[in-house]
C-alpha cells in the first residue's frame, strides 16, 4: 500500500526500489517458491480519477515490475488521503 500523492514523490521511488529488491532477495534465496504479490496505490479523496491505482495479487513479477514502474506521484491539494480505502482495496 503506497501513498502516491505528490508530496511523497522522493517515498514513492524508494518503495519501488525496495519492493523490488525484497521480490529479487525471496526468489534468490527460495528457488522454487511461488511468489505473489500486489500492489495498491492510494491519493486523496479529492482526485476524481484514479483515487486508488491496484494491482490485484498474481504470480506475474515482470507484470508487478512494469504497474510499480508507471505508478507516480500527483495530486495531494492537502485534502485527507484515502488510507482506508488503499486498505480496504488490499484486503479484496
């Protein structure tokens, strides 16, 4: 769960960064693991489009790569961020 409103930009790349390199060290170390995984950016409840970005659960990690990769920052006019939607949208 990624908070994507502009102010956390500089956040934002370093959770790229990270979940990729925590995926690269669990198929590095569990050879024959089958790894899932799912991504949900969240932004304000004032942004009319794309309040939550969501890449439900699934096996494809290059597909993971490639959501994590086009996922950016904007929005974020101090209105409250929809936390608990980026919540409730991990939980379906």
């Amino acid at each position: 769960i990624i908070d994507c409103t502009s102010s956390m930009l500089a956040w934002i790349d370093a959770c790229k960064k990270e979940i990729n390199s925590i995926i690269d060290y669990v198929r590095n170390q569990y050879l024959d693991i089958k790894i899932r995984v799912s991504v949900v950016g969240y932004r304000d409840f004032s942004e009319i489009f794309h309040i939550s970005e969501i890449f439900p659960f699934s096996e494809d990690i290059q597909a993971c790569r490639n959501f994590l990769a086009q996922l950016s920052a904007y929005g974020g006019a101090d209105t409250p961020e929809d936390l608990c939607g980026g919540f409730e949208n991990s939980l379906k």
